[in-house]
C-alpha cells in the first residue's frame, strides 16, 4: 500500500515516528480495541497547514483503486470472501 501510494504521489507511512524502528502494532490502536492484525496494518496520514483541498480530494480518487488493485492479487482476501459467503 505504501509504495502504491508513493507511486501517486502521496506520503504516508505505516506507524508513527516513535515506533519506526518497531515492528510492533500501534499501542494506541491496541488500547482503542482493535485487533492485533487490523493494528498492525494500519496507515498515518499526516495533515499541515499547508494541505488543501486538492491534496485530500488526490489521496481519496487514487486511494481506493489501490486498495482494489490489492484485493484483487490478495489470496486472504479472496480466501476471506469465500468464507464470507453463504
């Protein structure tokens, strides 16, 4: 997700400063309730004075056919539909 993102020109990273030389989940997001493996996957977008509209408007137009584009190679994803399924 990170390099996809990169590749559009949008920064982001996988945890904060404080935890960049861990592979540890968020303690934060640990506290908050969510799972372990949700924790661990998640994104820090950071937002500056400096960011506009359009800044925000670019990340939700490339972010969500990334998030397709991934789905479509995952075999956990496709594992997890299949379950999902009645």
């Amino acid at each position: 997700m990170l390099l996809h993102l990169d590749m559009k020109g949008v920064a982001c990273s996988s945890g904060s400063a404080c935890t960049s030389k861990s592979l540890k989940a968020s303690h934060v997001l640990l506290a908050m309730g969510l799972d372990h493996a949700l924790a661990q996957g998640s994104l820090v977008f950071s937002l500056l004075e400096t960011t506009t509209r359009e800044d925000i408007d670019h990340v939700l137009e490339v972010f969500l056919p990334i998030i397709d584009k991934l789905r479509r190679m995952s075999p956990l994803y496709t594992k997890y539909l299949e379950e999902k399924e009645p």
